[in-house]
C-alpha cells in the first residue's frame, strides 16, 4: 500500500476495523510540509462507516446547453 507521505497527496485507507470500538472506519489522511517541500508529519482523521452512510446524498445537477 502506498502512503501518503510517498504520494504528497490526500487519500482515503481502505476500511478497517477501529480497536477502541469495534466500528469499521476509514482514515482520511494528508502529508504535511515545511518550507522547503520535505514531509514534516501527516493529519489525519477516523471517519467511522455509519457516520457516512447517514449523510444525505444530494445528486450533482449540471446544466445543459
């Protein structure tokens, strides 16, 4: 699995299972820089399955010409 501090990009972790709770998450991560471009840390965030499927989808409407 590549990461992101290899990337330089923000990327989704596949599912997994949270040991503090039991739940299936995911993690949502970024690489941070200094000022010279290098990798200092990464920010991240647990997203938990069911907080996602709760949230309303809403369609993208595109005009039409």
């Amino acid at each position: 699995m590549v990461s992101c501090t290899q990337t330089g990009e923000t990327m989704l972790t596949k599912t997994y299972v949270a040991a503090s709770t039991g739940k299936t998450i995911l993690s949502a991560v970024t690489p941070v820089f200094d000022e010279k471009n290098t990798v200092v840390g990464v920010v991240g965030i647990d997203v938990g399955l069911d907080t996602v499927m709760t949230v309303p989808y809403t369609p993208l409407t595109l005009p039409t010409s």
